[in-house]
C-alpha cells in the first residue's frame, strides 16, 4: 500500500500556474526525492502534503486516509523546514517538545472537563520531557537542550529541527531543502545522517532539494519537477543513465 498518493494535484497563484497536474505514489517507508530547480514548485507540493497550502484540485491520501481539507495537526506527517522555523526565544528543548505539548493541549480542549480531571498531568509532561531527552540525544545535541537557537551552530539548529519532526513519530517526513544553509562540507555529512536517520526511523521520507548529489545519494527514487510537472520518477542510477527527455538530461548535465 501507498504511504502517500497524489493524484492530479494542480495550484495556481493568482494567474500563474505552479503545479500543472502532479501525480505520484510513494511507497511505504520509502525515500523519495523532489529534484528540480529553483521555483519549479516543489516547495508548493511539499505544503500541500504537509496542510499548509489547498490544492486547487486533485486529492491527497496519506496512509488510507484522504486528507484533503484536513488541518496540518490532522495529518500523520511533520515538516523540516529550510529554515528550520525555531522559537528563537524558547529553549532547544521548548522547541522539541511543542508539537507533543500542542497535540495535549488540544486533546485537553476538546475535552475540557475530563482533561481537568486526567490523572498524570505532570506525568504526560515528564514522558514529553523524556521523549525529547532521548530524542536529543539520538541526534547528538543532548547537551544542548537548555540553550536557545541564538546560541546554536547552523548544524546544530538543523538538528533541533530534525529532533522536533521526530518526537511526533510521524508516518511521513517531509523535508524542503533542510541542508541549504549549511556549509559545503557540513552538508555532505549532513547527508549522511540523515540517511541514517531514515534507516533507522524507517518512516517515509519526502525530501525536496535543487542539489543533484543529494538527490542522487540519498533517495530510492528520484522525482524529478521541472515548471509545475514531475517529468520523471525513478531510481537514481536510471534518471542519469537513462534521462527519458532532454530537458531532464539538460538539467542534470548528463548526454542524452
Ligand atoms: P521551489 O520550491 O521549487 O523553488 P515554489 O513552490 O516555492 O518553488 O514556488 C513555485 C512558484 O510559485 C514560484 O514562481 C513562486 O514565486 C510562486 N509562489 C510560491 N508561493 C507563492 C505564494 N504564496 N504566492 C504567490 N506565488 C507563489
Ligand atoms: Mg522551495
């Protein structure tokens, strides 16, 4: 079964057409990547997967669920964005643990009167802190968790980031360039931890990039978007060796 299925997605801003019909399935515990380049609307597609964003028209199914008009909360996935949108006045650890805090808050809304009387209230908060040490930890910044984002290192922020999809133990990881702001040789290490990190999560992975070595190295099947279409979806090895259009072979500078 499909983790994620798009089917004839389309979207345009005011006038302007960004995604022209996009349809794709991704395979359960896959890592599939959105090459292309800048402003084809890959960034686009990543936020209508995530919520952010109402396609125009075409569905979305995550797991056996079609998830059009559900909220960002509602849906089994969380983002890593590009620039990694950390609380900067709240510590590493407030920043990991609220997405488990906002899922009990509205736990506790939707039922005021019983939330009031749930036994644990400081236990749930100490299995969140707990949750998040342990998080932290597996992502090397366990030492971090009392600083604020100021006091970070570029890497170290993307960490937090990373940390703060994971706590939520989503089914789908959707990632938009998360190691563009790095350094050249920060990121190609980076690159290697996060396909650990996918192996050892084993979730779905939806990872946008521009960058062809990532794309290449880190993805199952590559899905290639060029103005609004996926010209072609397939293992790495076959998009390079086998582009099926010229465009595709322009782009990733390989001999038709
Ligand atoms: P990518 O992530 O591939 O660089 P985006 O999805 O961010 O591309 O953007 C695709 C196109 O849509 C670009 O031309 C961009 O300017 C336009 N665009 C994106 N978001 C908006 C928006 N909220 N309002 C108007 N135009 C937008
Ligand atoms: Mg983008």
């Amino acid at each position: 079964m499909a983790a994620v299925s798009i089917d004839g997605i389309r979207k345009s801003f005011g006038s302007i057409p960004v995604l022209r019909g996009v349809s794709l399935s991704i395979a359960d515990g896959e890592f599939l990547t959105l090459l292309g380049p800048s402003g084809c609307g890959k960034s686009t597609l990543l936020r209508i997967l995530a919520g952010l964003e109402m396609q125009d028209a075409g569905s979305i199914s995550i797991g056996e669920r079609v998830v059009d008009g559900l909220r960002p909360k509602q849906r089994d996935v969380a983002m890593v964005f590009q620039s990694y949108a950390l609380y900067p006045h709240m510590t590493v650890a407030s920043n990991m643990a609220l997405p488990l805090r906002m899922r009990r808050l509205s736990a506790v809304q939707r039922l005021p009167i019983l939330g009031r009387l749930l036994p644990g209230a400081a236990g749930a908060a100490a299995k969140i802190d707990m949750e998040v040490a342990r998080t932290a930890e597996s992502l090397g910044i366990g030492h971090l968790l009392a600083r604020k984002p100021g006091q970070l290192s570029g890497g170290q922020r993307q960490r937090v980031a990373v940390g703060r999809a994971m706590v939520r133990h989503p089914a789908v990881f959707l990632m938009d360039e998360p190691l563009s702001n790095l350094d050249a040789k920060l990121r190609v290490q980076m690159r290697a931890e996060i396909k650990e990190l996918h192996q050892r999560l084993g979730g779905t992975f939806v990872y946008v990039t521009h960058d062809q070595a990532e794309a290449m190295t880190l993805s199952d099947r590559v899905a290639v978007m060029l103005d609004g279409e996926l010209l072609q979806v397939a293992p790495p090895r076959v998009i390079y060796g086998d582009p099926e259009e010229r465009r595709i072979a322009e782009f990733i500078g390989s001999p038709t």
